[in-house]
C-alpha cells in the first residue's frame, strides 16, 4: 500500500498549492457559514460552538 502511495506522489505536485488552500480555508468557511445559522437560530453560545465546530469539520 505504501508503495501504490509512493507512486501517485507526483501528483501532489501538480495539485499541491490547491489541496494545501482548500485544507486551510474551506473548513473556516464552514465554520462562518455553521456560526451565522447559529446566530439566525438564536443558539446558545455552546450550540453556536458546536455547530460551526461540526460545519468546519463537513468539508
């Protein structure tokens, strides 16, 4: 399995820049997105925590 990964790494080379702004930027828009719900919901401060916490991790 390790030598299957090995192989496809060159392939994070030409996708690399993306995957490494997706990894970063995605999750906090998701989280954004998960704490507005929770402000047009009227969430208590732990519900609003926890929704924009599990909308991060959705990506």
């Amino acid at each position: 399995m390790g030598l299957i990964a090995a192989d496809h790494l060159g392939g994070f080379h030409r996708s690399g820049l993306f995957i490494g702004v997706f990894a970063l930027l995605i999750p906090s828009a998701f989280a954004m997105i998960g704490r507005g719900f929770a402000i047009l919901t009227s969430l208590s401060l732990g519900g609003a925590i926890l929704l924009a916490t599990l909308a991060a991790t959705a990506s």
